[in-house]
C-alpha cells in the first residue's frame, strides 16, 4: 500500500509540476489540481497509512491510541482540500477573465511570435 | 485584571471577519452605513491594537511576562488552538490597523467603487493579516495566510482591466504553489513531531531521532521557501513588481505590509526553532544573509530600472524586505530592534508613497512619460526647455502642487534613509547595531552590510530624483486636483514618521524590550504551554 501511495503521489506531482510549467493557461489550472491532489494524499500520508482503523474514538473500545488513527492529518486534509478548491475556483475565474480580455490563452496574454 | 480585557485578542480577527460579512451581505446601494461601518471596524482594530500594546508592555494590568494567551472554545494549549499575543505581534497588530485605515480612508474618495466589494475584501485580508500575527500553531498560519491571500487575489484584481488580470494570473499561480508547499512542510513538520503548535515544537524537535530529524529539517526548509516567496525574497521575488505596481493604489498601499508577513513568519518561526542550537537553513544564517543581501542587490538594480512610479514604489518594497532579511540573517540578536524600527518606518513610508503616486501622476499620461524617456535617451531637447525661462518665475505654487512635493521628498527621505526622518534613524541604528556586534560576527557580513545598505540608499535617492524630476517639473501638466480624503491619510501616515523620528527612545525602548521578549523563547512555551511537558514523541 506504501508503494501504491507513494507512486500515486509522485506521479500526480511530477504531471503537476510539468503543466504548471506549461505556457496555456488551462495547463496550469490542471496542473495546480494534481499537484493540490498529490499535496493532499500526502498530508494524509503523514498520518501513518493504517487499514481498517477508525479516527474517531469508540466508546466501546475505549481510548487506547493504538487502535484508532491519527485524526489530525485527516482534518488538516479536509480544510486543505476547501481551500484548495476555493483558490482554484477563483483561479478559473481569473482564467477566463484573462482568457476575454487579452484573446488568448497564453499565460502572459500574448502570444510568442515564433509560434 | 479586568476579565473582559483577556477577550481582546480574538476581536482582531473576530471584527474584521463579521464586518467583512455583513458588508458583503448589504446591498451596494446604502453607501453610507457600509463607509461608515466599514471605518468603524477598522478604527477599532486599531484601538483592540493599541490595547493590546499597552497589556503586552504590562500597562493596564497586562499579563505576566508580556505574552498573552487566548485559547479558543478554553481548550488548553497542545490539543486547542491558541491565540498568542506577544510585544511583537502587538506592534505588528498596531501597524496593520494604522496602515488599513490611512488606506481605508484614502479609498473612499474614489477607488472604492472601481469595482465590487472593495470593503468587504478589505476587511478579510485585515483578518488574515491579524490571525496572521496572533496565531500560535502552524495550521492556523497557513489558514490565515490563506484568508489574506484570498482577499488579495481579489484586491489585486480590483479595477480589472487586462494588465491587472495578467499581473494578478501570475500572482495567483505563484502563491497558490507557493501555499501547496506549506501544506507539504506542514504535514511534514506534524509528521515528524506530532504537533502543530508552535510552542510545543522545540519541545519536540530537541527529542527528534537523526532519521526524524532529517525530514523534519526538510520540512523546515520548505517552510522556509514559502515564507521567502512571501517576502519576496531574491530569487523568488518576479511576481511582485508586476502585481504590486499595477494594483491600485490602496491596495498597493496595505501590500506594503503583506511581504513584511512572510518576514514576520520567518522571524517568529527561526527564533522558537533555534532553541536548543537548531535552526534550518534558510531561517537564519550566513544562507538567510545572503539571500537577503541578492534581494537588496536585486532591488537596488530594479530601482533604476523603474520607468513609473509605481513600479519604483514595488521595488522599493523589495530593497527593504532584502535590508530586513539581511539583517535577520546576521549572527546575533542586536540587530532585531533596530530592524523592526526600520521595518515599521518603511512600511509607513511606502504605504504613504504607493498612495501619494497616483495623486502626483494624475492627469499624466503614458505617452509624456514614454516622450520624457525617449528625450532623455536620444539627448533630443524637450519641449519646454527654455523656450521662456521667465514666464515661471514668481507664479504661486498651487497649494496641491506643494502638498504633492513636500510628501514626495518625504517620502524619498524615509525610504532611502536620508536624514531627518525615521528612515535615517532605522537605518543608522541597523548600521549602528551591525558594528556593535563585530566580535561575534565575521568582518565581512558587517562590510558587506553597511556597503549594502549605504549604496541601496544612494540608488533609492538617484532613482527617486530622477523620476521626480520628471513627474513634478513636467511644466505643461495641469495642476491634480485632490480631495481632503486622498491627502489627509498621507499626511497622516508621514506625520507618524516625523513623530517617529522626533522622539525615537520611546519606541527604540519598546521595540528593544520587543527583541528581548522574542528571543526569551522559554517565557513564549512557559504561557501557552502551562504544564510542564515531557519530551516523548
């Protein structure tokens, strides 16, 4: 699972990387969201992986740490992944307000020449 | 103590956030009651700030040791969120609330409505910045770095038009990677250590295994990267003169204050992470030394880059996040009050100038500047050059035309440091401070410093009398018209300076006693933490 997880964090933040370096302004809004996916499963990495541990503390199975899983990290996922997504929102307004000012979907609002 | 007066530290985020609501609810159409709400709130952050002041200098029965504890919903210090308010975040506090209301103010006499929400938007990024100075865990940081980074996508934004929105597109990418990274430093600081809050964290951090404890410095690092962006610090610092010098002015104004967070950030979190002889990399150090003194270079040659004011004004901004880090970065403590003296002048000072430029290139356009450039560099003669030398001589300055040129100069003075204003006394008392440290810090960092320092001051001066020039002898101008509401928090803003500098001891004293409260890192962990901790992870 370690494996699966770190792949999967990796990937979406190396294709993430790779499209915010992009010159389209679409290519960064989606290479934002990898990279936001990749910095939320890591955050949720750091809580230690456990299989089938709940957050929560039961009532019949009393307080002993070491059969729930750390809450913190998935608390801190869930306020990361709202503002994550509200920035992002906002981000596509700018997008497509950029995209109607300038006519084009270059990031600098103008195209390169030798294009 | 009164007990009323331990709730003071929520209202500097609590007010601004409920002003900020309603006034997003209300319609645009009571223009009244939104102006006059919208000034109220402000004016009284600005009083819960000086409040706050006092308490944390132990006047008015204030708290032992001058740091203040808010624990929200009373949950105790390593499992709730705390509010922690120290001398430092006072005066962070009090320069807010000053800065927002000369820029409120200065607002509403016409770039409030060049667009939607002005005020509103205004009030949440005074929240962010508040939480920003009072929060006392890790998460929280970023909750409000996130409030005010909001707000400011927003106010960058504010009067659209095509330039703004690609300025502000870069800003936003910018600071929206730059916010993933402190997610990812953070969850690697709460892996390691299994805490968020500040406080706790040298507790932590000293018990850590070597394997721990490498990512953990990981975490700091990047950390460290975030707070530099913010700062903009050399070489992550492209974003901001675009972003900063087409804002309008206002907002340019209280962004003189948002790259002085990330120096905040970057002060508070070093000072509690070098407890116990650990500090990473770029929270101090030869490494933070450097880089601050790349970013006053930078900014130096920006300056004489500039072809507008506004522009000028940004990379102004820069030279003085670069003199501060600098500073920071220097071995030793001396330096931090003279620093926060300079750091609070500079934001006064360019505050005031962000403002008072648009007011002095009212009624100009692009193309006389792009004509003036292109005189100046053809060597063409300019239109009016003496054709008649005379028909000046004994016409009176327009009252405006005065106000405009004593603020300028001014603000040319605080800013490039020039005797007789605050800015001179801040930076004397950093070179000062720089040489009082000589046996413990290398010759070279103090030469390196004071070279820096002097010739950052001598490009500001050239820089800023060549535009000058150019803006206030323009002899076929006509003379800008300005409001009472546009001229008074200018004013205002350089009569603080002026005050500043007439009477530097008491503030020297305070921001001394600031230094010393900082770096007593034990008196800090001792209130928010209150039973004592042992150190298992």
């Amino acid at each position: 699972m370690e494996l699966i997880l770190s792949l999967a964090i990796g990937i979406m933040a190396g294709s993430g990387i790779y499209l915010i370096l992009r010159p389209r302004t679409f290519q960064v809004i989606i290479g934002l969201s990898l990279l936001s996916y990749a910095v939320n499963l890591f955050i949720f990495g750091m809580g230690r992986l456990r299989v089938g541990a709940p957050p929560i503390i039961n009532p019949v199975l009393g307080s002993n740490p070491a059969l729930y899983t750390d809450p913190v990290p998935q608390a801190l996922v869930l306020t990361a992944i709202v503002i994550g997504f509200a920035t992002t929102a906002l981000f596509l307004v700018v997008l497509l307000a950029s995209r109607g000012l300038s006519g084009t979907d270059h990031v600098d609002g103008v195209e390169p020449d030798n294009e | 103590m009164n007990p009323w007066l331990n709730h003071l530290p929520i209202l500097p985020v609590l007010l601004p956030m409920l002003t900020g609501t309603v006034l997003l609810l209300s319609s645009d159409s009571r223009h009244g009651p939104r102006t006059a709400l919208a000034l109220f709130a402000t004016l009284a952050q600005l009083v819960v700030a000086l409040a706050l002041l006092a308490l944390t200098d132990g006047q008015l029965d204030g708290w032992p040791g001058g740091v203040g504890l808010y624990a929200l919903g009373n949950w105790a210090a390593p499992f709730g969120i705390v509010l922690v308010v120290d001398r430092l975040a006072a005066v962070m506090l009090t320069l807010t609330a000053t800065l927002g209301l000369a820029a409120l103010v200065y607002s509403l006499a016409r770039w409030e409505k060049a667009g939607v929400h002005f005020l509103p938007l205004f009030q949440f990024l005074l929240m962010g910045l508040n939480g920003t100075f009072l929060t006392g865990d890790l998460f929280n940081l970023f909750v409000f770095f996130e409030v005010m980074l909001a707000a400011s996508y927003g106010l960058v934004l504010h009067g659209s038009g095509g330039p703004r929105v690609n300025a502000g597109l870069h800003y936003i990418v910018v600071n929206l990677v730059a916010s993933l990274l402190f997610l990812v430093a953070a969850a690697l600081i709460y892996g390691m250590t299994g805490t968020l809050n500040l406080a706790e964290l040298p507790v932590r951090v000293a018990s850590l295994t070597a394997g721990d404890r490498q990512l953990f410095d990981l975490g700091a690092a990047l950390l460290g990267i975030v707070f530099l962006t913010k700062a903009g610090a050399w070489p992550l610092n492209f974003w901001l003169p675009a972003a900063y010098g087409i804002a309008v002015p206002p907002v340019g104004a209280i962004f003189a204050i948002l790259t002085k967070v990330g120096v905040y950030a970057l002060l508070r979190i070093s000072v509690l992470l070098q407890d116990g002889g650990v500090a990473p990399a770029p929270f101090g150090g030869d490494w933070l030394f450097y880089c601050g003194l790349a970013t006053l270079g930078v900014g130096t040659l920006g300056l004489f880059s500039a072809q507008k004011l506004s522009k000028l004004a940004a990379f102004l901004v820069i030279v003085s996040s670069g003199t501060l880090l600098t500073a920071f970065g220097f071995t030793g403590t001396l330096l931090t009050g003279p620093a926060l003296y300079y750091l609070i002048s500079s934001v006064l000072g360019s505050g005031a100038f962000f403002m008072l430029v648009e007011m002095a290139e009212r009624n100009r356009t692009q193309v006389a500047d792009l004509l003036a450039i292109s005189f100046e560099a053809f060597g063409v003669e300019s239109r009016h050059d003496s054709e008649h030398p005379d028909a000046m001589v004994g016409v009176a300055i327009p009252a405006a035309m005065a106000f405009l040129g004593l603020s300028f100069v001014s603000c040319g003075l605080l800013l490039t440091g020039l005797p007789p204003l605050s800015g001179f006394v801040g930076k004397f008392a950093l070179l000062g401070a720089s040489l009082d440290s000589l046996p413990n810090a290398p010759v070279l960092h103090v030469g390196l410093f004071i070279g820096a320092l002097l010739l950052s001051g001598l490009a500001g001066i050239v820089a800023l009398s060549r535009l000058g020039i150019r803006v206030f002898w323009d002899v076929a101008r006509p003379t800008p018209h300005l409001q009472w509401l546009e001229a008074g928090p200018v004013a205002a803003l350089l009569l603080i300076c002026v005050w500043l500098a007439a009477n530097p001891e008491p503030a020297m004293a305070y921001l001394a006693s600031t230094s010393d409260s900082l770096y007593d890192v034990n008196a800090y962990v001792r209130t928010v933490l209150p039973i004592p901790q042992t150190s298992t992870p």
